[in-house]
C-alpha cells in the first residue's frame, strides 16, 4: 500500500480549475494539474483495502491500489506498465470520466476519497512527457483480417488489442479524423483533440489502417465488407437522439445537442461543418432540457459562444445534495453534482416539463413549460414561460442509428434496439460479426466503452486463433 497512516494525515486534495473569468473566454483544457509531490502525497492516501471495491467499481477494472503505491515510492514507469495493463487511453478516462471508482472507495464514506482520477491523469500524462508511450507492434502475424466499423472509444481498443495480437485490423470511420464521441461530442475544454491524434499515431505505428469518409452500408456495402474479412467489430455507438415531439418541434432554433457540438468541434480543428445552417448561441437565450454530461457540455459552449443566458432544464426532480453512504456505497449513488460548465454561468431548474416551443417568424422564441412532481404529474397552477432563441435537446440517445450499416448487416437486435451481443462471446447472430460498445450496450461511458472494445478483442482473436493471450 501507499503510506500505512497516509489516509489519517493527509487530506484530500484535487486538481483545481482556472478561473471561470479567464477560461470561457478560450477552448483549451483549463484544469490545473497537481505537482508531483502533491501527488504522490494523495497516492500514499490509498489504504489497499482488503476488499478494494475501487475495482469493481472501475469499469475495467484497473488495479487502483497497485498503480497508487507505485506512485507513492516514485515509480512511474512501473506505474504507467501497470495501468496500461487494463486500460488503453488513460488520458481520456483521466480527463472525462464521472469516476466511479472514486464513489466505490472506501474512503468515500467520509467524503474523502482517494483522488484516483487525478492521479490515473497524472501518470499517462508523465509517460506521454517522458516519452515512455511507444508502439508496440505485434512480434508474430496471424494472416488473419479484420475490421472495425467505428473509432470512438470501443472501436480504438477493440483495433488495438487486435493489433497487437498480429492480425491486420483494418477501422472503417464515417468521419474525417477518428475518435468518434470523444472527437465530435465532447468539447475541447474537456479533452483536447491532439490527445487523440497521437493515440491514432501510435495505433498507426502498430499496423493499424484507418479509412476516414466511408459510412459502412452507405459507401461500402455491409455485406461486402464481411466478406472481405475473417471478422468484423461493429463499434458505432449509439447515435440516435432521445427526441421531444412537442407542438413547435419543427420551429428553426430547436436543435439536438449532437447537431450543435460536433459543429463547435469542428470549427476547432478547422474541418468543414457537416451542414451549411451554422448553430451558434451567441446573443442568444439559450435552453438546454437535459441535466446529464452532455447537457453540461452545452452550457459550456454556448457559454464560450456568448449566450446571453442559458438556463438547463432537468424534468427529474432535484437530486439530494448528497447521498446515503450505509445505503448506497460503494454503488454510483444518485446526488446533485455540478459540472464546471455550471460554474460558468448558468441556471438550473428541476422538475420541469417543457410543454410547447412558441416561435414566431418560423423560429423558436419561447418555451411553454410546467412544474411535475416526482410521479411525473403536472403541478396545476405551476405553468410558466421562459425565453429562448435556442433550445438544445440533450436527453440522451436511444439506440445506433438503422440507416445504412444496421439496415443492411441483418443482425438481430435486442429489446432495446441495439445490436443483440453478449458480455462474452461478443458475437452478433450473423456469423463473423461482433459487436461492442454503446452499439451493444446502449448509451454508456466512455470507460465501459474500452471495457467492451478490449473484451470484444479477445473474443474475436479466441474465435479466430482458438486461443488468445489477449486479457479480458
């Protein structure tokens, strides 16, 4: 373990962020890394519980405590080796994941966790540094090809697991540039786009060949790409958008958060945008209905755009401000959590059904809303209007999109509309075909993504090979 009494001599202390003053005024990464000496401190911290439920608790099940003491002594090489062992992109899940091992460490009972997701940052970011993170191609080639359709988070470790076990992996993307949600979603104040590009580098090094502007089933038939290959990974996430068809829904102004992101990600990297109809909040009343992640990554963009006010609606009622542990650890619990986008200058409002958009002139000016209570009802008399020039719909996606790849693969789905895989064989029911990731499991984190893109290897490269060294 780290220090024996590190837990009961030092407190908790995480990365602190810029000013909001200064950082909406920009696009680039504002959190303020802690110094080494401070994180080794916070890695002596971990008391390497005889039930680390920080395990279970991360989704790929990375070996918090080992990597913490190695922290701690000052072995970061080691460190690094031992988180890359489960996790193939810690400098996303560093950045970008709600960290649910830090819910399910024991310290958490007292509101003290160990600040794993920092320190998780930390060590990938001195290996990029010192130059430790290099290519490792494989040392034998199957002569087996494959295919992955999609590069988000599941297909990049789905690709390089099989890589590295030797087989010609081939990752077909929609998109100009890989990354998927990590690329076109997520703003670059959360998670700058370079982190990719040099991941995609590194995997090209490995033998990886990404083809960029082909929509499987559009511009490359789905069968003909099966047939080419001795497997295919269907890793395209789950696109389609929760919509809200309410009178006004065809009003200009009234957009899904996933028309207005990629296009901010867009103008960042300088790629053409994907419409010729520019979404901005800028001098606008903005409302987004959805309180989750991606409904903070809104406000934070509008935000930088200069809105001249956004105000989030959550039709769920307002969470405790903070949970019961005897009750809830160490699962996520459910609580109030506030993003840094929120700090940015928004409001919030919960319990808020929105019942119409009032436009005029064919675009939207006006949301007419109503307060609910916790069965959902309407609360009479609660009835209320609020301003908007923008309303941005961010309540989470339903299922893959069907056109194109899903229409003509002719896999079998599930209940829930996504492609019907289990969690061990990863095998669609057509032959050959996989699947994995938010394609498979339905809308997720970016962390369950790699769980599932790596697991989906090594059940392709068994299926292949008849055994696999691949870690599950």
């Amino acid at each position: 373990m780290g220090k024996v009494t590190g837990f009961l001599e030092i407190d908790r202390q995480e990365r602190k962020y810029k000013p909001a003053a200064d950082r909406i005024r920009h696009y680039k990464e504002f959190v303020i890394p802690l110094s080494e000496e401070a994180t080794r401190s916070q890695a002596a911290r971990c008391m390497n519980c005889g039930i680390p439920y920080c395990h279970n608790g991360c989704p790929v099940n990375n070996q918090i405590p080992d990597w913490n003491d190695l922290v701690y002594t000052g072995d970061w090489r080691r460190a690094l080796a031992n988180l890359h062992s489960t996790n193939n992109f810690p400098e996303f899940t560093g950045r970008v994941c709600p960290a649910p091992c830090e819910a399910a460490c024991t310290l958490n009972l007292i509101d003290q966790p160990v600040t794993i997701k920092t320190i998780e940052c930390a060590i990938v970011d001195r290996g990029w540094e010192a130059g430790w993170i290099l290519p490792e191609p494989p040392k034998t080639i199957t002569g087996k090809r494959v295919a992955v359709v999609g590069s988000g988070p599941a297909g990049l470790a789905c690709a390089q697991q099989l890589a590295r076990a030797g087989h010609a992996t081939h990752v077909y993307e929609k998109h100009a540039k890989a990354g998927g949600l990590l690329r076109y979603g997520i703003p670059d104040f959360k998670m700058e786009k370079h982190l990719i590009d040099r991941r995609v580098a590194q995997m090209e090094a490995e033998g990886v060949v990404f083809h960029y502007n082909v929509n499987v089933g559009v511009d490359l038939g789905a069968d003909a790409l099966v047939e080419g290959f001795d497997a295919v990974a269907l890793a395209g996430g789950a696109e389609r958008p929760r919509d809200l068809p309410i009178p006004g829904r065809e009003l200009r102004g009234v957009y899904f958060a996933m028309e207005f992101l990629p296009q901010q990600n867009r103008r960042m990297s300088g790629e053409p945008l994907s419409t010729n109809e520019p979404i901005l909040a800028s001098g606008k009343h903005v409302v987004v209905i959805g309180g989750g992640d991606t409904g903070s990554d809104c406000i934070g963009t509008s935000v930088r755009q200069g809105a001249l006010s956004v105000t989030q609606l959550e039709i769920m009622p307002r969470p405790p401000e903070k949970e019961n542990k005897l009750l809830t650890w160490p699962d996520w619990p459910l609580k109030l959590r506030s993003s840094s986008s929120h700090d940015e200058g928004s409001l919030r409002d919960f319990a808020v059904m929105t019942r119409a958009f009032v436009g005029q002139g064919g675009a939207v000016k006006r949301l007419r809303c109503v307060r609910v209570d916790g069965k959902m009802q309407e609360v009479p008399g609660s009835e209320f209007a609020l301003p908007a020039d923008l309303v941005l719909l961010a309540m989470g996606f339903v299922s893959p999109v069907y056109d194109g790849l899903i229409a003509h693969i002719g896999v079998d789905l599930d209940k829930r509309g996504n492609v019907a895989a289990d969690t061990n064989s990863y095998k669609s029911s057509r032959d050959k075909v996989f699947a994995c990731g938010d394609m498979r499991r339905g809308q997720s984190l970016v962390v369950w993504a790699i769980r599932e893109g790596r697991q989906c290897a090594r059940a392709m490269d068994e299926r292949l090979m008849g055994e696999t060294k691949l870690p599950r």
